[in-house]
C-alpha cells in the first residue's frame, strides 16, 4: 500500500496557519505604507500574492460594511 494523498490535518492546520500570519503581515506592511513589490520581498512571496492577499481583505471589508449597513437600515 501506498501514502495517502491527503496530508496530515496538523500539517494542514500547519500551513493555514501560517498563511493567515503571512497575510497580516502583509496588510499591516501595507498599511505602514509600502508597495507590494517591497512587501513581496520581505515576506518572501509573490508580488501578485501581495496583491491577491489585499484586493481580498478589501472584499472582506466591504462585504462587512454592506452587512452591517443592512442590519442597522432593517432595525
């Protein structure tokens, strides 16, 4: 018998968790006022995943400000 093709749930949590690191770290460097070429360098990724990692925290942002808007407009 062979590996299994699905890895290990603590490596998995593993890698999430340390994704979730690496996009704070990425917001907060962009929030300090740095380009996504400079955060890509000192994160150590892509300059397309710097930009991937913001447009989707300002989707994420935006969905919660239209959630709450509706709340409050309904109560």
């Amino acid at each position: 018998m062979g590996e299994s093709r699905h890895p290990h749930p603590m490596q998995t949590a593993a890698k999430i968790l340390e994704r979730a690191e690496r996009d704070n770290e990425i917001i907060r460097l962009k929030r300090s006022g740095m380009s996504h070429r400079q955060i890509a360098e000192t994160v150590g990724c892509d300059a397309n995943t710097v930009t991937r990692v913001h447009r989707e925290r300002i989707a994420e942002v935006r969905e919660t400000m239209f959630t709450d808007s509706a709340l409050y407009a309904a109560e």
